[in-house]
C-alpha cells in the first residue's frame, strides 16, 4: 500500500515509492529505493522535497499519530482543497457555454503573451514571471470553473499558431492533470508554469523549421532535438525560474522505456512533472494541424497513444486519461442506437457516459435533427458503442458541434 507523507516524518528503513519534486530538489538518481540510513534521511530533510510516497508493503509504516494518505484519500483531498479555493476566490463552476466565451478571451491573452515572451528570449530579454504567474492564474481558474472548455477550445489551433497555443494547452493540461493527481494548489500551479514554459527552446529555432510543410533534414532535425537544452539556458538565465520548471522543459521528450531524448532516461529516471509533461504534449501535438500533417481527432489519439508502450508512465496515462476522458469533447461516437454525435461535454463521475450531440444516422446514412443526448442520466437507454472517424463518414468541422456556443 502506498501512503504519501511529509519528509518530516520519515524514518530509517521505509521505502521510499517517489520523491515529490524535481530531480534537481535532491541528489538521488534513483527514485525507489529502501531509506536505510540516517545520512540518506538528512539529505531529504535538507532538500527541498516536503512530501513523499512511501510503500508499506516494502518497508516501515508511519506511527500512528503521523499525518498520510493514500492514493484514493489524496483525490479526495484534493476536492476538499478545491472546495476551498471555491470559497475563498469566490470561483464559481461554470456551465459549458459560458466557460467557453471566458476559455476563448483566455487563449486570445495568452496566445499574445508567449508571442511576446518568445520575441523577447530572441531579442535576448529574459522572461518576467510576474506575466507567467498571472497567466497560468487565469488558466487555473478557469479549469477550475470548467475543466473541459478552456482544454478543448485550445486544442483547436491553426497549423501558423501552434507553437504558442500549444504552450497554453500545455499548461491547462498540467494543471488539469496535476489536480487529477490530488497535488497541492501550489504544485498545481507550478505544473502550470512548467507547461507554459516547457517548448521555450523553440524560441532559437527559426520559423522556417518550426513551419516546414515537408520531412526535415539531419541538421534540422537536430535543431529541434536541442530545444529541451536551449530552452533550459533561457529558463536559466531568468534566475526565478524554479528547478520543477526546469526539468520539465529539459526532460519532457523523455520515455518511460528510455528511447526518448535528450539524455534516454529510463522509468524512475524522470520526474514526475516530466513524465507528465511528456504525456500533456504529446496529446496536443497530435490533435493539432502542423504545416505537415492534419491533427487527429481527440478520442484516436487517446486510443494511439494507449497503445504505444514504453513511451509514458502508465499510472500518469491513466490519470491523464480520467483527466481528458476515453471520449474526450471532440469526438465522433456511435450509439447503441445506430446514432452517431460528438461529445461536447464530460460526465464528473463516468468516463462512459458524457453528454453528446448526435446529428446522423449510420443506417441509411441520414441526418437528423441535432439533439442533445445526457448519457449519464437514469431515463437514457443509449450508451455509446465505439469510435468514429469524421473522414471515414465524410463530416467536416465535427467540432463545431460544441464550438456553436462562442
């Protein structure tokens, strides 16, 4: 059984499941392993980890008197902490369609505020964070207020505009999935920032790469694979820049099975923060345009990147995928009843049974009436049957089944 505690109540001869923090918080390589000694124990104490999940089954228990949680409690936990911000920030959950007009001023900001923090890292100015913390602020909030909205309409971005809304949807992600994660507020914030920040090397990599419609070359190629180390320079010569932020933008090309880059590191290698931000890119890499190929749709990405083992920490995919939903909104379905819809909103408690708008058919290919369809309702009878490709059935613009409240 796994129990998350606070470095202060460690004792020789637990085992040690993860260090909640930044490889460069602490001086150990290896992430799992038996605290057998007090020189070991001083070393936490003196670093800047304040929590970590011990396995009982391998080692010590806490006394009783010690504060922990297990894995299920630290979701709870993180609702009651979620509760809290309702009450002190007077944040208010909002319903779809107007967290979707609040969502889109949001990306419009923040799509004009990386714009110019990559223009100032090219003209060599080094990056404020007073702007970032904002920013990624205003993101919470409204993740907060609606997790699926602000995700959902990022993910939609031209090809032109990808390298800096791909930096919001990245920081929305992480702090989606951070929260799904049960992660203190704080953390949940610099997961955040870590996103915003993570493809920064970017900004030294000319636009004519970073847009090429066709394959790269050697040399290109090599270019884009320094990012994580150019963009580590930058964080670096920022100074405020925290060391959670700074792994994450050098180690989120990193695979659980170590092929990734720039270093191949392997399982327990990577921080969590990375292994989340590996998993947060990649998902709004591969539903977004680029100049050389189409994104694909939501719930085919989902599925794709379920299938590609070794490239990402399991338990983090699966959180992720609680995050986003099997079904995430944009996806083509079929219903048991022949219908087929796109999602446009999830269900806060099943992954199966989010709200859908079904317009067509399948059996005579006919249109209908769009309607919508509450999957998670007592008096449905629908429920959805699998996956569809809007190309294979001919629609266009599926998307805009959902987008139709801006």
């Amino acid at each position: 059984m796994l129990k998350l505690i606070k470095t202060t109540d460690l004792c020789v001869g637990m085992y040690i499941k993860e260090l909640c923090g930044s490889w460069l918080n602490h001086p150990f390589l290896r992430g799992r392993f038996l605290l057998s000694n007090e020189q070991d124990l001083k070393q936490i104490l003196n670093s800047s980890v304040s929590q970590v999940w011990i396995d009982i089954s391998k080692g010590l228990d806490v006394p009783p008197d010690a504060v922990s949680l297990s894995p299920e409690e630290a979701g709870k936990q993180a609702d009651v902490r979620l509760e809290g911000i309702t009450e002190k920030t007077t944040v208010i959950r909002s319903s779809m369609e107007d967290e979707l007009v609040a969502a889109l001023r949001i990306c419009e900001r923040s799509k004009s505020a990386v714009v110019e923090m990559f223009s100032h890292v090219r003209m060599g100015a080094v990056i404020k964070l007073d702007g970032v913390d904002i920013l990624v602020d205003e993101i919470a909030r409204s993740i907060h207020r609606h997790p699926n909205a602000l995700i959902s309409l990022a993910r939609l971005k031209t090809a032109d505009e990808y390298t800096y809304l791909h930096s919001v949807a990245v920081s929305a992600l992480m702090i989606a999935l951070a929260r799904q994660l049960g992660l203190s507020e704080d953390l949940v914030h610099e997961a955040g920032i870590a996103g915003l920040l993570h493809d920064i090397g970017k900004a030294v990599v000319p636009d004519a790469i970073l847009n090429k419609p066709s394959r790269l070359d050697d040399a290109e190629f090599e270019l884009i694979r320094r990012h994580p180390q150019a963009g580590v320079e930058i964080l670096m010569s920022s100074h405020h820049v925290s060391a959670l932020a700074l792994d994450v933008c050098l180690h989120h090309h990193e695979k659980d099975d170590g092929s990734g880059y720039p270093f191949g590191l392997l399982g327990e290698q990577i921080s969590l923060f990375a292994r989340m931000g590996a998993v947060c890119d990649v998902y709004d890499a591969i539903t977004s345009d680029r100049p050389y190929k189409k994104g694909w749709g939501p719930s085919e990405s989902i599925h794709k990147m379920a299938e590609w083992q070794g490239h990402f920490d399991e338990s983090i995919f699966k959180a992720f995928v609680r995050t986003v939903g099997i079904y995430p909104v944009g996806s083509l379905v079929r219903l048991e009843s022949g219908a087929l819809g796109v999602v446009i909103e999830q269900h806060e408690r099943s992954l199966l049974m989010p709200k859908v708008k079904v317009f067509f058919m399948a059996k005579g290919r006919t249109p209908i009436l769009p309607k919508v369809i509450d999957l998670a309702k007592s008096t449905c009878t629908d429920r959805i049957v699998g996956r569809e490709s809007p190309e294979a059935w001919g629609f266009r613009n599926v998307e805009e089944f959902w987008k139709c409240f801006l």
